[in-house]
C-alpha cells in the first residue's frame, strides 16, 4: 500500500493513495472520506505505518522536540522538514520522526518562520528575542487578568481595577487588563460592571459613583478651575471702573441657595411722576471676551451644571464674585430700562445702558414668600421690603402676563409646584413651593421682557443673535428672531443668566458692542453661532440628564430616611405615577386607568441606588384628585415636557 502526508486548508492530513496520475492523486482519509489531492501538495510518500497511527505517534513525538535545541541546530537558510529530521536522526529517520518534526515546525511560527509548503527559515535571533519576550508578557498579562477576576469573585478589588473603576465603566480599553479581569469577573459573579465594582468598594457611595461617572465623561480636565485662574487683571477692573454709575438702586429676588445672582431689579419714580422700572442683568462680557484665556472653559462647559445640594460652574469664583449683583457691591450690569404710563401697566420708552449698579438687598423667596402675596401686593399699607417697588413690579407683571396670554390665545399654565432639595451630607429634605408666587412671576415676566426687548433690539440693527423659538409646538434654537408661542412674544433670546449660561454670554457680547457702538464679535453668517447651537443642545440634554439621575438619587435616598413604605402619589399618563411629596416619577404595573392627577397609595417594595430603579405596587385609590398646586393639567405638561412656560424663579430665562 502507498500513503502520504499532504496538506489541505491549513492542517495535515494522511490516508491511502487509491490512484495517480501524476499531478493529482485520488486519496481515502483514515475517516473513509475521499479526496482530490493535487501533487504539490503532498509533503510525503511512505509505505507504513498506517496513516492513522503515522499522526498519533507523530502528533506524541512532536510534543518531546526540544524547540530551543531544533532552532540552534537548524541551518540559517530555507530548508525542508525531512532535512532537518535527517540532520537530527541520521539517514535512519523514519516516516513518524519526518512527520513529527513537520508538526513540531509548523506549530513554533515564532521559532521558524514558513516559506512553503514543508519549507522553513530560523528566525533572526533579534526577531525570536522579541517574539519570545512578547509571548512571555501576554503570559503574564493573562496570569494578571485571571488573578485579578478571582480575587474580584471573591469579593476583593485589585488596586489597579481601583484605579481604573470609572474609565471602566464610561470608556473602557477593552484590550486592558482591567477590562478583560472585569468582564471575566462579572460572568464569574454574574453581576453587572456597575453592580460588581460597587459592591466591591470602588467607590465611597452610589452617589460618588453617579457624580464620577458624569465628571469623567464630560469634565475630563477635572471639574474645579487651576487655582487663581479668573482673577481680573489690571485693565479689566479699569473698564469696570470706567462704568457710570446708574441712578437706580436694585434689589435681587432668588432662593437662599443661589449664589450666582445675575438678575435685580430696580424701581424709580421720574420727575413727571411716571415709574421707570430698571432690568439689571450682571455683565461679565465686559471682561470675558471671545476667544480670551475666560472665553475657553466658559465655551467648553457652556453652562453650569446643577445638582441637588452642588453644582459646577461654567465659570471660576473670582468671575462670579466680580459680576455678581450680590448685596452691597457697585457690580457692573448691562440694563434695560422701561418707562411706564401713568397707569403703569404700559411700557411708553425703553432703552439700554451699561453701567454700574448699587445692589441694596438680595431678596429670597423662603423668607418671603409668606409676607408677599397677592393681598400684601394689592394692599398700599401692607409692610413689604421695596414695597413700592414690588407694587409697581406686580401692577406691569400683571398687565405683560395678560397681554401675552391674548398672543397666546389662552391663560397660561400656573400652580405648578417646584420640588427643592435640601442636602446635608447624605440627609436630604424634599420641600414643595408653588412656581406661581408673586415673586417668582415677577422676576419671570421681568426677564421675559429683557430677553424679548432685547431680542428685538438686535434685530432692528440687524445685529446677529441666538434666539430661543417655538412653533407647532417645536422649541429650537436659532440665530433669527422667530416667534415663540409657548410664551408669547414675537421673539425671545436667552440674555439673563450670562454668569450661568454661555449662550446668554454670547448674546451679552453683541448687546454692549451694540450699546457702545463697536462692531459686534459674531457677524451674521459666523460659523461659530451655527456650531454653539448644537453644542449647546448636546451640553444640556447631557447636563438636564445628569440633574435629573442625582434628582432620582436623592429622591430614593428621602424615602430610605423617612422609612416609609406607603406613600400617596399621583397618576400622570397611562401606568405612570409620581410621589405627591417628591419629584420621583416611575412605571408601574398593575394601575386602574385613572385620569391624570388622581390621588392613588402605592407600596414601595424595593428600590436601588446604583441604578436608580424602584418597584412599587398599587394599593387603593385615594379620595379625590390632587388639589392645587399640582392640577392634572399641569402634571400632564410635566410628564411629557412639553412647551416652555415661565422661566425659573431664579431669572434664569
């Protein structure tokens, strides 16, 4: 009988010739199967033993070649398998030892490098070297991942998964060793990365975890400015000095929590009796200019960042400390200015200066907000701080809301209720306040007067902008000044909060070089304005995110304090509810069809920190809808987010 040894899609195979032709063979496999087998490829022709037992001893035979010696002894040039199992054996070397050193060979590339079909050159001793010692550290690097994923099912963490914790979860290298020790641990655990990492220690709390994970993938640099950064030089504070100085004493109306006050108000009676009412917006684009060393973090950040209990600015302390309109100080302050009628609901003249303004009281809702009300504002002789001014300020909030609701074409949503947070380490208290106090729709008609007069001032000088608009019910931004009909102006611009939000810095900028007559930083047709749009709507849905996950956060945190298990709540749309005492919205299984604003109690069964989910179960159906403040209308508005009402008490626009 003849056999031979070929080769066939990269593995070698032995059987039995059953006929040749010369340049191709017909073979039978040792698995019965036949085969075509051309002539180059066959590496052997032997006569016994059977194919078979030809590549199980050859396959035991090759596993005792010494590689290391095979590679020495080699010649330094192209050579077959058969010579070197000659050299090695003597002319005694039998078919098995043949095939042996063919697999021993072929199964070493980093030894032998293949120049054909049997054939083989040594490789250059510098080339084995670092092949070997590659070798050796993917050995290493894979004893490394194994003990690092033991140890984790065991319930240790490895410095180095430590270390890498976050990036592991927001970018991970998924060629590291960090990342193939966790994903091997996390099959071993049957956890998920987040989960694993967490329970092992990673990070000191889920709250860390949660705020880690939003810095690192957004804030890459770190979230704080270099120490000293956004001191104001020299020629800074001299064009602020520069500044007049405005007749107008202001006040500002925000929570007790704020600190960057970029909005006050002022009220003065002129020499022919009417009322000049003064919008104070804080002007740090008197020292911010584009493309300064301010400019860059403030553009990169484009706004700050708000969380219950914290927050990370789009500017350092010193800027916010210098434009502040904090109590007491002589801040600079771009203002528009109203003359009303003698009714004082109608705004006769108007105009824009920038100036410096006497800031005498930061005014705050919690402490007010029981004194102010409707019957204090309609009462000359009820004690209010700035009494006479708020009275003038509410008599135009009044008559601007009205005149707005007739471009509306219906009154505006009010009552709705704000949840604020009040954070103190890891204790948290959950407070309910009406958004439609009188403060708070003083200051929101007052900033959306500003943002619409100034809107429309810029456009009348042709004066590029970004504008705020909404139609069909589509709010966007855009650089032209269209309609927006959720609030009722014919155009709207975000120029009130340049301390917190970039594009009302941006605005700012084209507003003072309009007042002061210079040319203005962005023309018309600026790329820059069409790529801030973007940018801006991807910053906030990231930023709006964030707040609402560390909203979540807080919310579950709150029932752990309170230990409370039934709780009342609201139904909003369909099978989905909200707390009536916290802002902590989720679905749930099991709820009757009931009409947005039902009062229901549900059972909290379960709920988790680290991914923020709740289950919960329904009890009974309470008595009645939820009264106001939170009429079913305004609950439905809020679950699907539609429209923009009034802007935040805090002026924000």
């Amino acid at each position: 009988m003849s056999y031979v040894l070929f080769e066939e899609s990269g593995d070698f195979k032995a059987g039995t010739v059953l006929a040749d032709n010369g340049t191709s063979l017909q073979v039978e496999l040792t698995t019965g199967r036949r085969a075509k087998v051309k002539a180059g490829h066959v590496l052997m022709r032997f006569a016994s033993p059977e194919p078979a037992t030809l590549l199980e001893t050859a396959r035991t035979m090759a596993e005792d070649l010494d590689i290391d010696f095979l590679w020495e002894c080699a010649p330094q040039r192209e050579f077959g398998f058969a010579e070197l199992a000659t050299d090695y054996f003597g002319d005694t070397a039998q078919p098995v030892q043949a095939a042996a050193f063919l697999l021993r060979l072929q199964a070493a590339p980093v030894y032998f490098h293949r120049k054909g079909r049997g054939l083989f050159r040594p490789a250059p001793e510098d080339t084995l070297k670092a092949a070997l010692a590659g070798i050796e550290r993917r050995r290493e690097q894979e004893a490394r991942i194994e003990a690092h994923a033991q140890a984790m099912a065991a319930g240790d963490l490895p410095d180095e998964i430590r270390a890498d914790a976050i990036a592991l979860l927001v970018r991970p290298d998924k060629h590291s060793v960090s990342w193939r020790a966790l994903e091997q641990a996390t099959g071993l655990t049957r956890r998920s990365p987040e989960r694993l990492l967490f329970e092992l220690g990673a990070f000191g709390s889920a709250r860390q975890l949660h705020r880690k994970r939003f810095v690192f993938e957004h804030f890459p640099g770190g979230e704080g400015f270099a120490p000293g950064f956004g001191e104001l030089d020299t020629s800074m504070r001299a064009r602020i000095e520069a500044l007049p100085e405005a007749e107008a004493v202001a006040f500002s109306i925000d929570d007790s929590s704020t600190t960057e006050i970029d909005d006050a108000l002022s009220v003065r009676r002129l020499d022919d009796g009417r009322m000049r009412v003064g919008i104070h917006i804080a002007a740090p684009a008197v020292a911010i200019e584009r493309g300064s060393p301010l400019d860059a973090p403030a553009r990169d950040r484009l706004s700050t960042v708000y969380m219950p209990g914290d927050k990370i600015t789009m500017l350092p302390d010193p800027v916010i400390e210098a434009f502040s309109l904090d109590a007491g100080a002589h801040s600079p302050a771009l203002s528009l200015y109203v003359d009303l009628d003698d009714s004082g609901t109608r705004i006769v003249e108007r105009h824009t200066v920038l100036e410096r303004v006497h800031v005498a009281d930061n005014l705050r809702h919690d402490h007010l907000d029981a004194d102010v009300t409707e019957a204090a504002l309609e009462d000359p002789a009820a004690p209010l701080p700035h009494g006479e001014a708020l009275r003038v300020l509410w008599r135009l909030t009044n008559a601007l809301s009205a005149g707005r609701d007739k471009v509306r074409g219906k009154p505006e949503p009010r009552f709705r209720t704000d949840f604020s947070f009040h954070v103190d380490g890891e204790d948290v208290r959950i407070v309910q306040r009406r958004r439609d106090a009188p403060l708070d729709r003083i200051v929101a008609e007052m900033m959306i007067l500003a943002n619409s007069e100034w809107g429309a001032l810029l456009a009348r000088h042709g004066i590029a902008g970004i504008y705020r608009a909404q139609q069909a019910g589509r709010v966007r931004m855009s650089t032209k000044p269209l309609a927006h009909d959720g609030i009722g102006v014919a155009q709207y611009m975000w120029s009130t909060s340049p301390l917190r939000r970039y594009v009302d810095l941006v605005n700012q900028r084209q507003l003072i070089a309009l007042v002061e007559q210079t040319r203005p930083p962005y023309e018309g047709n600026d790329a820059e304005l069409f790529s801030l749009l973007s940018a801006f709507d991807a910053k906030s849905t990231a930023y709006q995110s964030f707040q609402q996950r560390m909203e979540r956060y807080w919310c579950l945190r709150w029932i752990e304090i309170n230990g409370r298990q039934r709780l009342p709540a609201v139904t909003i749309r369909d099978d989905l509810v909200r707390l009536a005492d916290a802002p902590l919205y989720f679905r749930m299984a099991g709820v009757p069809a009931l009409a947005p604003g039902r009062r229901i109690v549900i059972e909290l069964i379960g709920w988790d920190l680290v991914d923020l989910s709740v289950e919960a179960r329904f009890i009974e159906v309470a008595g009645g809808v939820l009264a106001e403040p939170d009429a079913p209308e305004m609950l439905a508005l809020e679950a699907e987010g539609e429209g923009e009402s009034l802007p935040p008490a805090d002026g924000g626009g």
